[in-house]
C-alpha cells in the first residue's frame, strides 16, 4: 500500500487500515524511526464519533433496537460465563 505526504506534511492512513485497526477521530500515535522506516504506534484508539455512524442501518431499523438487541446477547453471554462458574 502507498500513500503521499501532502504540502502540509501530512499522511492519509488508507481507510482500509483505519476500519482494520479501529483507527477514529482524534486517534493518539507514537512516531518514531527506525533506520530508513517512519514508524507510526497507535497509543489510542477514539472513540467513534456519531457522525461516522450515520447511514450504516440500511432499511429503516432502528438503531436503539439495535444496539439493545446486542447488550442482550452480551448479558446473556455474561450470564453463562456466571452459571459456568457457579458449577
């Protein structure tokens, strides 16, 4: 993969790497060198702004159903981990 650096000295991270890694908004690097090599280290991934969640239901769900549906597989899930452990 390849990218430039533009006139104001900054790197575009392909989208493909970003969405890959978690990379968001306001994401903190580490920047060093290594020989001939810019070394970026992500310290933090941001979280998503709710901007970028625009348009990602298609179909008119509703995205609080959404999101409660996958709270409850996570509580059912933790449910299981509890009764697994109580055994």
């Amino acid at each position: 993969m390849q990218t430039r650096m533009s006139s104001k000295g900054q790197v575009v991270i392909p989208a493909v790497v970003r969405r890959n890694l978690g990379i968001g908004r306001e994401a903190d690097f580490d920047v060093s060198v290594e020989g001939h090599s810019v070394v970026l280290t992500l310290r933090s991934v941001a979280k998503p702004d709710w901007r970028d969640l625009y348009g990602m239901v298609a179909g008119g769900a509703d995205v609080g159903e959404i999101l409660e549906g996958g709270r409850a597989a996570e509580r059912a899930t933790e449910d299981q981990r509890e009764e697994a452990w109580r055994r």
